[in-house]
C-alpha cells in the first residue's frame, strides 16, 4: 500500500494550517496513498508559550474536519500531533487517527515529554505546560498493524519493541526535530527501530521555518526493515510517497528471524499497563 507524509509549512493562523493541511491530504489520495499523516503540531506553532493558546478539545473543531478529510477521501489518516489536547485542565500533546469512514480510530497522547538541556544550544521542557500519555496506540488497517508515537518517543526501544510484539509493522512517529538533534540522530533512530523490530519506520516533519521560534529539522522520511531509507524530504514543504511491501518484510524475518531467537528465558520487554 502507498504511504504519503505530508510534510507542512506551519503558520501562527490556525485556520490557515488546516485549510492547507486537508488541501494536500486530498492531494495524497489523489495520487493513490492509501494511509496519510500529518506532522507534529502542524495546526500549532511548536513552543510551550503557544499550547495553551492553541489547545482544543477532543472531539473538537479541528479533529471534526480531519474526520470529514478522511471520510472524504477514504484513507486512513494519522492526523499528527494536530493540536495540544486540553482535557480536564491538563494539556496533552496528542496525535488522532481517523479511518476511511470518519471514525477515530485511535488516541495517542506523547509518553516521553521532550525535557533537555544542551547547553550553548538547546533548552526546552514541555513538562512545564504539557501532562504526559501513558498508554499504547495502535490501530489496524486492511494491510497491517500500525503503531503510533510522537516525536520524542523514538528514542525509547522499549516502546518500538512492545509494538513489535503486539504485530505492528509499521510504526509512524509525527515528529518535530531541532537543528541540533535532527541532523545527528533524527534518521540514526528511524533505522535503529526499524532494524531492530524488523518493521517499517515513518516519521514526519513541520517543513523547516528559519523564522520561527523553535525551528524544525524536516527531512520526513520512510525507511524500511532492512534499514534502507526509501523515502525522504529536504527541509521545505512537500508530500513524500512510499511503497510499504509487505511481502519485503515477511521475507527480511524469514532470512533474519530475530523475533523467534530472542532469549526469553534471559531477558524481555513487558508493558506495566
């Protein structure tokens, strides 16, 4: 099946970003993607200031026209993290999925909250103004298993490993890099979690905005099981298409089958929830 990621220019107009965002997602289904998503706070500028300012609830506004989009156009559509979530007085940085009849399909709140310190560099706590997820998302499509994060959860196997576990073979992350963290481990990870679970790895970017607070790394990009990168954007904005073979999969865990030699009875991954 065909896999877009629509990698979209971010404004301060949140109908602006909408409009635009539901225009390429029909673009994308157009030319035959059967699964799309949208990047991190595509709806959104990313920066603790603006969340509360931005936040709606779920359902709401913006997940209404993502569903009417989906519907519409008869996809499967990972509607980034749209917008902060607000639920009983606590933010959310929140990720939906709709399914070609409109309904949500799933609800993915970012577990890990991106808290660092770079010093001479980066300093950013979304602690300070978003409350964490603490669950697992996964959805089913007619071709396979997904699972969700969302940007900063990447870096943490455990959760790649339990969506293994659980059958996913795909795995799409809505994710907002820096400049500094882009360049040197936005794509190392992809291919680490897409080796390591033997499953396909899509993340996808705001488009790069030199002017803007906190500026996105872009480079959207789709690799494969064996670790190739298939599919990739520049820093501007654009759809990018992938080829999601599954059949490629089956075999990479038949010559390699690493699912079936893992020593249990030494070590495992479990969830706690």
């Amino acid at each position: 099946f065909r896999l877009a990621l629509i990698q979209l220019h971010v404004s301060a107009v949140k109908s602006d970003n909408l409009q635009r965002a539901c225009g390429l997602v029909r673009e994308a289904s157009a030319k035959g993607a059967k699964v799309v998503a949208l990047p991190e706070c595509f709806n959104s500028p990313y920066g603790t200031q603006y969340f509360k300012e931005y936040a709606e609830k779920i359902p709401g506004e913006l997940t209404q026209k993502l569903s009417e989009v989906a519907k519409e156009c008869g996809i499967y559509l990972v509607g980034g993290s749209s917008i902060p979530e607000e639920d009983g007085g606590k933010l959310y940085n929140t990720c939906t999925v709709f399914g070609p009849d409109g309904a949500m399909l799933a609800k993915h709140r970012k577990v890990h909250l991106f808290d660092i310190n770079i010093p001479g560099k980066i300093q950013f706590r979304e602690s300070e103004t978003l409350s964490p997820g603490n669950s697992f998302s996964m959805f089913d499509t007619p071709y396979c298993k997904v699972g969700l994060g969302i940007c900063y959860d990447i870096r943490f196997a455990e959760m790649a490993q339990i969506y293994g576990q659980k059958g996913c073979q795909l795995l799409i992350y809505p994710g907002a890099f820096n400049l500094t963290t882009g360049p040197a481990h936005w794509e190392l990870l992809q291919r680490g979690r897409a080796v390591d679970n033997q499953v396909y790895v899509a993340t996808v970017s705001p488009a790069r905005d030199e002017k803007a607070s906190y500026v996105a790394w872009g480079h959207s990009t789709v690799v494969n099981p064996w670790g190739e990168v298939i599919a990739k954007a520049g820093a501007e904005e654009t759809i990018i298409y992938a080829d999601i073979d599954l059949k490629k999969l089956a075999e990479i865990r038949q010559q390699i089958p690493i699912l079936s030699q893992k020593r249990c009875d030494l070590y495992g991954v479990e969830t706690k929830k």
